[in-house]
C-alpha cells in the first residue's frame, strides 16, 4: 500500500472497504462481493428499509472516505482500490428483492455489468462529477440500473 495509507486510518479503512479494495486484480468486484454477506444480514434483521438506510448512510460516508482516500494518497478521481462506492450501488442493487442465494447472486453480475459498461447516466457522471461525490454517483447510478434488472428478473423467474 502506498505510504500514507494505512488500514487503521478510518477513512482508508471504509474508502476500501475493510481492505476488500487492496485485494489483487478487480477491487470492485472483490468490493461487490463484500458487500453480499453484509447486505443480507442487515436485509434480514432490518427489512428493506434497513438496507435502504444503510446504502444511504454508506453513500454519505462514502464521499467523505473517499475524499480522504484519495488526499492522503495523493490519487485523483475514482482510485481502483475505493470500493465503498460498490458496497453503495450493490446495496441498492439488492433492494429489489429479498435475500435469496440466486438473487443475490443475479444482482451481483448485474451490478457489475452496469458498472463496467457504464450506460448513461453511469458514464456522464464517472466523467463530469468529480472528488468523492463522482466516485460514489456513478456507482448509485450503476446500483438503480441492476436494481431495475434485476426486479424485472425475479419477476420472469
């Protein structure tokens, strides 16, 4: 990790999400992947509106994580290994449906689609919206897109 950084720093804890974001090739999907087991305990225990609630408030904490993520090492837009932004959309993915192992599973390549090709309005704000709020929209944006597909799944399965 590069000097500066270091995991017992609030921020670049959260900015990586525990780490999930220091781990080798693909942080985001390994960001992703993170976010599951969380997203259904908190599903579980508090309905939808916790897990809505909980994206909200990663979402906000998020932009200020990533701001210092990337103050401190000295990085500008969108650093690889800032994943809350994927815990964010991947929460929101998951709010259009219940836990369920094959769900889940759906919503987490749908995510990941939507946050890889980046259809408008995903690309607008990855490349005009900058600092901490650019990083965590366009993953929002990615988040409502997979949300879509995915209800629209469950509905057909």
């Amino acid at each position: 990790m590069k000097k500066g950084l270091d995991l017992k720093d609030p921020g670049v804890l959260l900015a990586t999400w525990f780490g999930a974001g220091l781990l080798p090739r693909a942080p985001g999907t390994w960001g992703s992947l993170a976010a599951l087991p969380v997203a259904w305990v908190i599903h579980g225990a508090f309905g939808w509106q916790g897990l809505a609630l909980a994206a909200a408030v990663t979402f906000a904490v998020g932009i200020w994580a990533a701001n210092r993520f990337m103050a401190k090492a000295g990085l500008g837009s969108d650093p690889a290994p800032v994943v809350i932004d994927e815990v964010a959309g991947q929460w929101l993915t998951l709010l259009a449906v219940e836990p369920d192992m094959v769900l889940y599973g759906a919503g987490f390549v749908l995510f990941r689609a939507a946050d890889i090709v980046k259809p408008w309005p995903v690309s607008w704000a990855d490349r005009h919206v900058a600092g901490g709020l650019g990083v965590m929209l366009d993953d929002v944006f990615a988040g409502v897109y997979a949300a879509a597909a995915l209800y629209a799944l469950q509905i057909v399965l």
